[in-house]
C-alpha cells in the first residue's frame, strides 16, 4: 500500500511488466559512477549495455528474490532496489547472458567485479543493490527503499549486505545500521566500492 512518507511514495514490490523500465532506471543511476565507467569506459557503449546486465538480475531477482521501488507522488519511478538470498542461485545461463548483455570485450571486468563481491559478501543472509538516478538522490528514495526491506528483515531476524559505489553511498549506509565487511574492495586499476552488512535490530529507523 502506498502513503506519502517525507514527500516521496513509500516503496511498493515491483511488477513483472515493469522489468524493462525498472532496468533503465537502474542504469541511470549507475551509469557516471566511476564503477560503470571502469566496467565499460565508453559512454556509448555503457548507454547500450548496462540496461541488458541489470535487466539480468531484475529477472531474477522478480524470480528468486524481492524487487521494490520508490515512486514520486505522481508515480514515476524514483528508485529501486533488486534483493536476493545469499548464497543464493545464479541467474539461469548467467555466464551466456552476461557476455550477450556487456559484450565479450568487457566480459573480464564484470567477471572480476562479481569474483570480487562474491568474496567480500560470503556470509549468509541477503545481499542488494540500491539505485536512484541522479535527478531523484538526495531527496529521500534511497531511504524510503531500504527502511521498508529493514522492517521485513528485522521481523526475520535476518542480516543483510549491500555494495556501495561511492563514499557518499557508504555514509548513506552507515547512518542505516550497516558495517564495512572488511577492507574497501579495490577493483583491478579500478575505483574502490565498499560491501556494508546491517544485522538484523528491533530499534526504529536503524
């Protein structure tokens, strides 16, 4: 159910009929961070490729995980986040998929992202991914999307890790409860991005 909370739409799960958009809203968050200008250097080719990777793990994530979004008072997609249990199952084909969405030539550093994270975020619990387009940031998506997953983990008794891209991102995950898992992860020649884990809390707005 949806009710105004700060000016901005509390969170609601996303639907299958919106895997397309939600995969450009995603993207646009992504696309100048200095991790989607490491995975792919060229614009061009990022404006092409990052919807087809993200729209990877929207699939799935609808399948075998949790995908809620932020909407404006009108109803425009502000922000989501894409969920999944971890250790969980790999998207079907994955390794197909990927080379098919990025392109064979940018294949090695997204191989070398998911290695990464896969060793920094081992322990159980879930692990995700927030993104708001730069149009939409600081005006509280962000928030609303993580205090809604928080609230159902919380009742669970469930950890939970998410990747910040930036420093920025971190503090915004910091003032939510979250803990650096370990030293920032350093890409090869590449940007620093950080896996931050929250346990699971029974205090308000943690």
């Amino acid at each position: 159910m949806a009710a105004e909370q700060r000016g901005v739409v509390v969170t609601r799960s996303a639907r299958d009929s919106e895997r397309v958009q939600l995969s450009y809203v995603f993207s646009a968050a992504m696309l100048e961070t200095r991790l989607a200008r490491w995975l792919i250097s060229d614009r061009d080719a990022r404006r092409a490729r990052l919807p087809r990777y993200v729209e990877i793990w929207i699939d799935h994530c609808l399948t075998h995980g949790v995908v809620e979004v932020a909407e404006t008072p009108e109803g425009t997609l502000a922000g989501l986040a894409i969920w999944q249990p971890d250790p969980g199952v790999e998207p079907k084909n994955y390794q197909r998929r990927l080379a098919e969405a990025v392109g064979h030539e940018h294949l090695p550093r997204f191989d070398a992202f998911d290695a990464a994270i896969r060793r920094q975020t081992a322990e159980p619990g879930w692990l995700g991914l927030v993104g708001v387009p730069p149009a939409y940031q600081r005006r509280g998506y962000a928030t609303a999307v993580l205090r809604r997953r928080h609230q159902h983990l919380d009742r669970a008794g469930i950890p939970i890790c998410l990747l910040a891209a930036s420093s920025h991102g971190r503090l915004l995950l910091v003032q939510h409860g979250y803990r650096d898992c370990g030293p920032p992860i350093v890409l090869p020649d590449g940007p620093r991005v950080f896996a931050m884990r929250r346990c699971p809390t029974t205090e308000p707005n943690a």
